[in-house]
C-alpha cells in the first residue's frame, strides 16, 4: 500500500472516532441533563433547599458545575409565586455568576435574617408540639453566635422607634449602636418638650392638665373671688321697714 493511502487511511479512522466520541459525549448529556432531579423550591426553608440542591448537584454523573446549567435548573424548579418575587433577576440575569445571582434572590427573599431568628429564639414560649430534642435542635437552628442573640436581647429593651432605625444599620456593632441610640432619643426628647411648648397655651389647657399642673387650684380661686364680686354688686342692699309699734 502506498504511503499516501496509508495516511489517507489513518486520517479517516480519527475522524471516526471523533465523531463517535463527541456523540458519545452529547448522548450522556443529554441523558444527564433529563435525569437530574430536585424537589421544587422550599419557601419555609430557602437556605436547606439550596443545601439539598448543591448537593445534588455535586453527586451528579457528571457533576453539574457550569454557572448557566445551575442557573437554569433553579428556574425550573421555582412555582409562579417564587418566579414572580425574583422577576428582576429572571429577566436581567448578571452576564456571570447567574445562579449565584439568583440564590442571593431568594435567600434574601425567603430566609428570615439573624435578627428575625433571634427574636424568635427569644420569644420561645414552651415545647408546643416539640419533643424536648426537638425543641433544642431548633433552637440551635436559629442561632449560632451569641453575640447576636446579645445584639437582640439589648434592642429589645429599646423604643420601637429607636429600634427601627437601628435596623437600618445591621452591620454596626453594638457600641456603635449605643451611642446612635443615645443621638436619637436626646433628638426625640427635645423634639417633644419643643412640641409640647408650642401647643400648650392657658386658654388650650384642660381640666385635667390643671389639676396636674396646678393651675386647677388658682383659677379655681379666680372663679370664686369673681363670684363674690359679681354677688356684692348685684344684691340689692336690704331696706329695713319698721311696724308701727316701733314708730
């Protein structure tokens, strides 16, 4: 056999067998790609279905690393009341890190914050239908650090107008938010006694608030001495007839 027909030969054959390979390749795809399976999006437990999801991911023949194929599956595995609450990010995913994006979306649309668990941990009121294991398990469920669980149990003794502004700034920490607080109740105190000098008037003030304050006691004796005033004047003064055995 010549030369030239040798390499012609031999040319032929890899093309075979490329072909043959990236069929192969294509049909477990494809097969992969229909036999991955996940239960559809918890929205009472956002952070243990993204747990159970990688997981799946990873055990995956082969696993399911690529950002858009993750970022896919997810929306499949959304019902329309979830798609709808992270539109945004269906509609305009980043150009990368799609199903991060995404995950962020739901976490944060679905999985109560630190301070939320926190305050549950705190208004725990018996076992209720828990065994007592139970009731541990998921009181370590919902706080890992206690120097949140500290972070809550001192906002809890705050105004609730204090504490809604505070929760504005969850990354400060806890002297900072101290001495924020005291910034914030020294304006609300001089706000009030402001308020309560510009509304307050003599002719404004209330029985009740007389007698608080003391006002009750003078103008009731106002009243009086201009009662006797009013009475000396108006009386007529008594004409004294004698009968007329004393004439």
């Amino acid at each position: 056999m010549e030369l030239d027909a040798i390499k012609q030969l031999a040319d032929a054959i890899r093309e075979q067998t490329l072909h043959a390979t990236q069929a192969t390749t294509t049909t477990v795809s494809s097969v992969s790609a229909v036999a991955f399976k996940a239960p559809q999006f918890w929205q009472t437990n956002a952070k243990a279905w993204f747990i159970r999801l990688e997981a799946s991911f990873n055990t995956h023949t082969p696993p399911i690393t690529q950002d858009l194929t993750k970022f896919h599956h997810v929306i499949q595995l959304l019902d329309s009341s979830t798609a709808r609450r992270v539109q945004a990010v269906l509609e305009n995913p980043p150009p990368v890190e799609k199903y991060d994006s995404l995950k962020s979306a739901l976490l944060n649309g679905y999985e109560a914050t630190q301070l939320q668990k926190d305050q549950e941990l705190l208004n725990l009121n018996g076992l209720g239908d828990r065994k007592p294991s139970e009731l541990l398990q998921h009181m370590r469920s919902l706080n890992h650090d206690p120097g949140t669980l500290f972070r809550a149990l001192f906002l809890n003794q705050l105004p609730p107008d204090v504490r809604r502004i505070l929760a504005q700034t969850p990354e400060a920490d806890l002297d900072t938010l101290a001495k924020t607080a005291d910034g914030i109740m020294d304006v609300e105190f001089v706000a009030a006694a402001t308020r309560s000098v510009h509304n307050t008037s003599p002719i404004e003030v209330t029985h009740e608030e007389q007698a608080n304050s003391g006002y009750g006691d003078v103008n009731a004796l106002q009243r009086n001495h201009r009662f006797r005033q009013k009475h000396r004047t108006t009386t007529p003064t008594p004409t004294f007839v004698l009968c007329k055995y004393h004439t």
